[in-house]
C-alpha cells in the first residue's frame, strides 16, 4: 500500500492548519511542526544536537514518526536540501518508510533565524523528500522549528525527560540523542535514535520485574536500525529490574543479536524510561 494511504491511519489529531506559526502558545515550546503531504505534522518530543562529524542534527518524532534534518551547521542562515547538497531532511514512519531528500528529485530548504533565547535554534523549512527508487514521495510545507533545545537530551511540549538508554553495538559505545517511549494497545515501545541508527525495543505494558528472551517473534521485541534498514534482533535478553506502576517506568537491562546478513551484536544495554 502506497504511503498516502497508510498516512491514514496516523493515529495523531488532524488539525485545520493555516499557518503553523498561529499554532504556538505557551503549551507548544518548544516545537517542529509542518504541513505533511496537506495533513498536519507535529512533534511531541524535539531536540537539536551536535554529531561527531561536525554536523548538527535536529529531530523532533512523535508515535510513529521521526522528521531528521542534518546540517552543515547551526549559525543564521539557509541550509539547501536535495541531491548533491551537503544538507539532508530525512523523515522516517513506523521505523519502515524512510523518506530522503537526497533520493530521486528531493530539494528544499531550511531557513535557521535565531538563537533566541541562548541555546535553541527557531527556524522554518519546506522539502520533497522520496523512498529509494522513488518509490513514493512525500512533502513537508510551512514547516516552523521552534526554540528546540540546542544540547544533549531531549525535549517535550516544554518539559525535559529523564529517560536514559545505552548500550554497545558491535563493541562500539551507543549514546542516543533522542530517546522516545510510548506506551499504547498494551506494549510499551522505546525507540532511541543518534543521527543514523537506532535501538528499538518493545514488551508488554504488563511486564513485571524478571528475565524474558528476545525473539523475532515476540512479544519481547528488540531491533537497530543501521542508517535506513532495520534489523530485528532474533535472540536476546531483557532484564527488568523495577518497575513503578504509579509513575509508569521501568528499569531494565537488554542483549540481543540480530540475524544476517549483519549480525549486529548489541550488548551491555541499560535503561530507565517513563510513559
């Protein structure tokens, strides 16, 4: 089914949108936002970090989707996206879809105003962006990125999160710059991404303090995500060792490998998230 169609079943309040500027108040900072393919885009958790190859990353996801864009910098300024260009808007649905700028005829752009206040970054941004082979396009208008913490960790609606997740892949050391929990249907979804790649786990809302294999077949899910493939884990552990259910959090630890051609080995993972 082409990706206009799953679009449908977003489960995220459509909106009339005019201008996503008359959208921000005092509840909605700070904030990524746009028009996506005519229907409303709105992060829910947002941050804007520095990448070891001196680019910057700013990513804002909410439930089921995560919008990237990679920059050569964070001064004032215009940021052209499209094949060839040293920027690139990357949007990705459900973990599976990902949309490139730099795939087919992707182009765009992302307009950086301020840093007002100190340590956030406000700016606007419009792209078409493709799946591999063109197989399906997708456009982002009136997009507004607005006061999004510019540092570590993550940020929601105005308020910070104490989640925490880490792990080594492959005997190199995973540090997350943006770490989403949602917890829906009865299972608890965790996704942590950097700039490229991204550990996901999922387990039921219901699960208590134990020991639980990691399978492909579930219901205690693991995966990473290595640039656009995602690769499920097909063996593993996942530890829970607290769990609060007046606060919905828990703590836990995580193994799994995944299975070939890649065989990522994820080891040492740990972490303390809240729903």
């Amino acid at each position: 089914m082409r990706f206009f169609y799953k679009l449908l079943f977003i489960a995220i309040a459509i909106v009339s949108f005019s201008s996503c500027e008359d959208n921000l108040d005092d509840d909605n900072i700070p904030a990524i936002q746009a028009v996506r393919n005519g229907e409303f885009f709105k992060s829910t958790q947002m941050s804007a970090v520095n990448n070891t190859d001196g680019t910057v990353s700013i990513i804002g996801v909410n439930r089921l989707e995560r919008l990237e864009f990679i920059l050569e910098g964070a001064n004032a300024g215009t940021y052209p996206l499209g094949s060839g260009a040293p920027n690139e808007a990357v949007y990705t649905f459900n973990d599976t879809d990902v949309f490139s700028s730099n795939e087919g005829a992707g182009n765009g752009q992302v307009v950086l105003s301020s840093n007002t206040p100190p340590g956030t970054l406000t700016g606007t941004f419009s792209f078409v962006s493709y799946l591999p082979n063109n197989a399906d396009s997708l456009y982002m208008r009136q997009g507004v990125i607005f006061q999004v913490p510019f540092g570590d960790g993550i940020a929601g609606g105005g308020s910070g999160s104490t989640d925490e997740l880490s792990a080594t892949v492959d005997g190199t050391n995973f540090t997350p710059a943006i770490i989403t929990t949602v917890g829906s249907g009865g299972t608890v979804l965790i996704n942590a991404s950097t700039s490229t790649n991204a550990i996901i786990l999922s387990f039921p809302e219901s699960t208590t303090v134990g020991t639980y294999s990691i399978t492909a077949g579930g219901p205690y899910l693991a995966s990473y995500r290595d640039g656009t493939a995602v690769d499920p884990g097909v063996s593993g552990t996942l530890i829970i060792t607290a769990v609060d259910a007046a606060t919905n959090t828990f703590t836990g630890t995580f193994e799994f490998m995944t299975g070939p051609p890649n065989n990522f080995n994820v080891t040492g993972g740990s972490f303390t998230i809240s729903y």
